[in-house]
C-alpha cells in the first residue's frame, strides 16, 4: 500500500510475503499521513517505509512482525515521524532504523513508549549522529548474541539526542547492549519480564523493571499506581474497586 499526503489508514491486516521483489507493507509517500492499529507482516522488504521527502507522519498502535527487511526504515530529510505505541518483533532487520538527514536541526524522530523485540539486527539504530532522536518510554529486547538492543551507529548520540525512561536488554549477549551513547539513571538493563513473547503476549509482569517507571502521565495501571505510566507499547490496567453488600 502507497500513502498518499494527508491519508489516514486504521486497523488494517497487510501482509505478503511471495515472490521475491521488495514491496514494503506501506510506503508513506505523502506528508501528514496516519498508520494506525494495523498489523503488517510478514512482508517482502520493511512494514512501514517513510520515503524520503515525507514530513509530519504519525505511525502509532500497530503490530509489525516478520518482515525482511526492518520493521520501519525511516530516512527522510524533513522534520520527521513520530513512531509511537507499537510492537516491533521478530523482523530480518532492525526494529527501527533511521537513516535521517546529516543536519541535526532538519530531521527529528519521537519514538515513545514502544516494544521491540527479537529482531535479526539492532532493536533500534540510527545511522547518522548528527540526527536528532527523542527515545523514550520504549522496551527494547535483543535475543541473538552480537546484536545491540539500540545504537547510533555514526557516533555518540547524546550529541543531539533525548532518551530517558527505557529498558534495554539482551538476553543472549550481556556484552551487547546499546552503542554510541550511555545510560541514565532514568534507564535499566535489566530483563523486562515480557510475559510470553513467543505467543505475542508482550504485556510486562508486576515485577518487571517497566512497571511504573516511564514519564509522569495520566495511565493508572493499578490500585497502587503511583501515577506513572509502564514502559513500552502494553499498559496494564487498572482494576476499579468493587463494593459488595452481602445479603441484599
């Protein structure tokens, strides 16, 4: 599927995976389009790729899975997409990468509150130091020795980019964990405690280091809820307390 400027798309299911030409799930070819709550894979090439002229694009709430390329490859040269909520798992490629402009103030990426798993190469990469990424409330989980949960491949990218409230692990290779920048007391390297990723249950466990540890928000997720929202795409839920009258 192609977008064109200003498209919106929801809920759909897109896959294919014969033949043997790259297609891409969806192509965003237009500025200001939506992706959101679909389920793309598995696909020939990446499930969602942003072309290089697009601008203003919001990819939100989707499951994007088994693709042969990456799970987003994002490289255009305008102010960027938000890429927010989603479940990034078992692709050839990375999760996310970004190849952006060379011009920190030109190009800028929000990744926020996604879960990315299990993919062939990085969880998240940016190839360009000098692009501006805003990383944040994501879980991010390598299951392969030698590949990094996340790195800014060109150089350090605390240069010009935020991240704070992430979980980044590997559970195969502890001496692969992130590149090119360091983690903050906000961040954790510990095991997110995903309940059953090999079903596609990514929701976290109580105990889980995501548990009520991302940014300040208005996201209950229990009786205790301090008021902060768990890390990654899966939020628990409140449980509304109950009133019984016995005997009436």
């Amino acid at each position: 599927m192609q977008l064109s400027a200003g498209a919106h798309v929801y809920n759909l299911k897109i896959s294919g995976s014969s033949g043997g030409s790259i297609q891409h799930g969806i192509v965003m070819a237009g500025n200001g389009s939506v992706i959101k709550g679909c389920e793309i894979g598995p696909v020939i090439g990446s499930g969602i790729n942003p072309q290089s002229s697009v601008t203003m694009g919001l990819i939100v709430g989707n499951y994007i899975h088994d693709c042969t390329v990456d799970g987003i490859t994002e490289g255009g040269t305008g102010p960027g997409v938000a890429i927010v909520g989603n479940v990034i798992e078992g692709n050839t490629g990375r999760g996310i990468y970004f190849s952006g402009s060379t011009t920190a103030q030109s190009h800028a990426l929000l990744v926020y509150g996604n879960t990315i798993y299990g993919n062939g190469n990085s969880g998240f990469e940016v190839a360009d130091a000098d692009s501006v990424v805003l990383l944040v409330n994501n879980i991010i989980q390598s299951t392969l020795t030698g590949v990094a949960t996340a790195k800014w491949a060109a150089g350090s990218g605390q240069l010009v980019s935020m991240h704070s409230n992430n979980v980044f692990y590997n559970s195969a290779d502890a001496n692969s964990g992130v590149s090119g920048f360091t983690l903050n007391s906000t961040e954790s390297s510990s095991d997110p405690l995903l309940v059953n990723p090999g079903s596609n249950n990514f929701a976290i466990s109580s105990s889980s280091p995501a548990a009520e540890a991302g940014m300040l928000g208005a996201l209950p997720v229990s009786s205790a809820s301090t008021g902060y929202q768990d890390i990654g795409a899966v939020q628990r839920q409140a449980v509304a307390a109950r009133a019984y009258v016995i005997g009436s």
